[in-house]
C-alpha cells in the first residue's frame, strides 16, 4: 500500500464539506465527493467541478480521472476530456470539466459522488525508430474490423 499526501483546499469550502476520496473494497477506483452544490446548464462545456483536494503525486505515476458509470447511463453529463490526467509535478486542486449534452440543467448535490480517480503507474518508454513493424492476423483493420 502506498500512502499519498492530500490537502484540504478550504478557500472556498469548510473543512467538513470536503471529503476525502471513498475508496470500495474491490473496485479499481476512488469516487470524489462534491464540496458544494454545482449547477451546470444545457449547452456548456468545460465546467470546472471541483474536489477541494490537492494532492501530492508521487514521480513516476499520474492520477487518472473518469466520470462514474452512473452519470453515463442516468445523465446528461461527460467528461470534456473523457479521461481526465493529473502529472505528479502539478500541486493545484483536482477539478474535474464537464459539459451538459441534455437539454435540461444538471445538478451534482453538495456531497454527490461525481467522478472518480485512479493512480496509475507510469511505464518508461524509449521510442525505436524501425521501418517495418511485425505483421498480425488483424494488420491494419481497425475501428470495427474484429467484431465482423
């Protein structure tokens, strides 16, 4: 188990309305809980929903941020950048930006899980530039090729 620094922004919140990530025993990641109530309108894109955390990321892993599986299949909310990326050297507090598909304002209650996160391991890689790349049964078939 690893142990990662967090703060507490409280510039704009108390201390009781930020919540530290829920973390599931047997899911793969933490959910985030809103510090506030956020009201996010038909047609906007990249609302800043913040966490009221920072974190101190250790070197060699990012935070990876996705929204939950329950705003995908009951909302009218997404991620703007489907998968959001948090770099060990940034120190700010963890937003997450979403836009509204619906035709109806979103709310995310005060205490609402709305996103979640994950640490994720960077792997160092050392590009080798090559001429030719091994052949495969698929090739170059994408976007649909294997499930014909």
């Amino acid at each position: 188990m690893m142990d990662i620094k967090i703060k507490k922004i409280l510039d704009d919140y108390s201390k009781d309305d930020v919540k530290l990530p829920l973390i599931t025993e047997g899911n793969a990641c933490y959910d985030f809980y809103a510090p506030a109530k956020f009201v996010i309108y038909p047609g906007e894109h990249g609302v800043k929903i913040p966490s009221g955390l920072a974190f101190e990321i250790p070197d060699g892993y990012c935070m990876m941020l996705f929204m939950r599986s329950s705003y995908g299949a009951k909302r009218e909310l997404r991620l703007s950048n489907a998968v959001g990326v948090i770099d060990s050297s940034y120190r700010g507090e963890v937003q997450g930006l979403f836009d509204n598909i619906g035709d109806k304002p979103e709310i995310i209650e005060k205490g609402e899980r709305f996103m979640q996160g994950k640490l994720v391991q960077n792997i160092p890689v050392r590009w080798k530039e090559v001429q030719t790349l091994t052949d495969t049964q698929r090739g170059k078939g994408g976007f649909g090729s294997t499930g014909k």
